[in-house]
C-alpha cells in the first residue's frame, strides 16, 4: 500500500507540475482501453524539446470481480520522438514498465508467447515485474485541445512471483518464482487534452 501511496502522489506531483505548462507543452491522459477493463488509467505528457515529449502513464485495479482477482498497479514512463510536432502525428516510444500483480480465478485465458495464462483459473500468482520496451503511435487532433493516440509496443518484462494452487487458499505451490516475457508490452488508445 506505501508503493501504492507512492505512484499516486508522483503522478500527482507531475499533473500539478503539468498544469503550469505554456500551451502545447502538456497533456494530460487516459487509456480507454484500460479503463474498459475496470483498470482506471491516468497518464501525464510533457514537451522537453521541439521533438521530444516524456511520457509518465500508470493504471490501477484495487478490487475483485465476483470472485475473480483481477488486482495490480503498474507505471509506464516512456520518452517519444515524434517525426513532425510533438503532440501531432507518428512517434517512436522508448518505456519502462513496473507493478505489481495479484491475479487469479480468472478463465478464458490462452497461453500466450510462452506465458502459460491458463493456469490462472485454478491457481492465483502474486508478484512483481519489471521491463523495457519500443512502441510506435499515431496522434490526431480532433478538436483545438483534444486529441486521439493510438499506440502499440513491443518489450520484454521480467517477473518474480509466488504461486498458489486457487484464488482464495493460501499454501504456496512455488515461492519466488522468476518468468520472463517477451512479447506486447503495451496497447492504448489514449483521449488526450493537451494544454
């Protein structure tokens, strides 16, 4: 929860320094692709060069589902170039990536890029994960301070988890577990206002 505590007050602290920004210098956003999946998203993005634009996105879910657990917190910092104007057109994204995860219960996964996701219906992981990543975009502007992004990426993520066999016992089946992952680290459609 201090982690938790944490992430908020510094994508706070970076929306408070944001909102002092000139004109096209700052935009403050939301992943709708996030948010349709009950994980709440919000992101800051800031210009530091004619071309260069910093990035700082984090999304949160803190419930359960019926009885599925579908809870973690994850920060993606990310530098972009953008190959006109900032805040316009396409862009090359260089991010981070770091959470935490407590997921289980969950059915209608497939294993993925040899991620083994079916096994969180009848078992639940806890951990930690942290990772890099490339990604390409395309900005439109659809009124004078709105704007509409689309982003895809590509990254690895190296994780470190507990194992247990369901979603509510708890007696571990694997303690410190390490997964790596290779494959997409990142999807939005982000709604930008751009100040």
């Amino acid at each position: 929860m201090k982690r938790l505590t944490k992430i908020i007050g510094v994508l706070a602290l970076a929306a408070t320094a944001a909102l002092s920004g000139k004109a096209q210098t700052v935009g403050i956003k939301t992943n709708l692709l996030y948010d349709a999946t009950a994980s709440p998203s919000l992101g800051v993005e800031l210009g530091i060069a004619p071309k260069w634009t910093l990035d700082v996105s984090g999304s949160l879910n803190g419930w359960n589902v019926n009885r599925h657990k579908w809870k973690h917190w994850m920060v993606q910092p990310e530098a972009r170039y953008w190959f006109c104007e900032r805040f316009q057109g396409n862009f090359l994204g260089f991010h981070a990536i770091g959470g935490q995860f407590n997921l289980g219960n969950i059915s209608g996964l497939k294993d993925f890029l040899g991620t083994r996701f079916s096994e969180l219906k009848d078992h639940r992981v806890q951990g930690w994960g942290i990772g890099a990543g490339i990604a390409y975009g395309h900005a439109w502007a659809l009124a004078k301070h709105w704007n509409l992004e689309a982003e895809i990426g590509l990254g690895w993520i190296y994780t470190r988890y507990d194992k247990y066999p369901c979603a509510t016992c708890g007696s571990k089946q694997r303690d410190n577990a390490v997964h790596n992952y290779v494959g997409p680290t990142k999807a939005a459609i982000n709604l930008v206002y751009i100040f």
